[in-house]
C-alpha cells in the first residue's frame, strides 16, 4: 500500500483510487485516414517504459475526479500529481540498476519496445 496525493482532497490511501493507464495520448484527428495499424497502434500499443510514466488515476472512493500522476515504475515512488489539462511535469526519474542489464523497458520482454513491428 503506498498513498497518494489527490491533487483535490490531498494525501488518500491508494485502495480509494483506480489506475486509467497511460496518460497523455492524443485521439488521431480522422481516424477514417488511418491505417489498420495505425488505428491499431492508437488503441492498444503503451509504451511500458522503466522510469517515468505519465498515468491517468481516478480517485473512486473519494472525490471521483480523474488527474494524472506522474511514477517512477523501477521504485514506485510518485513524482508528481496534477489535474487534467494541466502541462505535465519535466521529472528526472531514479532508475536503479540492476544485475542483470535488463532493457530500458518494465517488462523485461524486447518485443514491447518494437514500434515498428506492424510495419512491413
Ligand atoms: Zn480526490
């Protein structure tokens, strides 16, 4: 359990909110010019990165707004909260190494940092 600041009612225990995932992704302007990739691209392909990520939480049991919050996921620590349509925080993130030199990536699994994998 870890807690977080609601940027509207302060400092809750995390069980009273609910993770939206990534945060900060743009609906294409005319989907109907888009490929089936593209389309694809947009609605399921996260970037899962180690470090910073840019999430969307929505404080259920509380206020029930919706902010985004900004977390280092090699530590868990929360960097920043802020409202929606607020500009995102510059943050230098701590990422720990790690014995094993595994990639830049969460998961550990080199498939996920591969864009450009429904290209041909
Ligand atoms: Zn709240």
């Amino acid at each position: 359990m870890f807690l977080i600041n609601c940027p509207y009612c302060g400092e809750r225990d995390q069980a009273e909110f609910t993770c939206g995932g990534e945060a900060h992704i743009a609906r294409p302007k005319n989907p109907p010019e888009l490929s089936d990739e593209q389309w694809a691209e947009y609605l399921f392909l996260r970037k899962n990165e180690k470090g910073i990520h840019y999430e969307r939480w929505n404080h259920e049991y509380g206020c029930r707004q919706w902010f985004n919050l900004a977390r280092n996921t090699a530590t868990d620590e929360i960097l920043a909260a802020y409202k929606m349509g607020e500009t995102p925080p510059k943050l230098k993130a701590n990422i720990p190494a790690t014995p094993s030199g595994e990639p830049s990536i969460g998961s550990g699994n080199l498939s996920t940092s591969k864009k450009d994998r429904f290209l041909k």
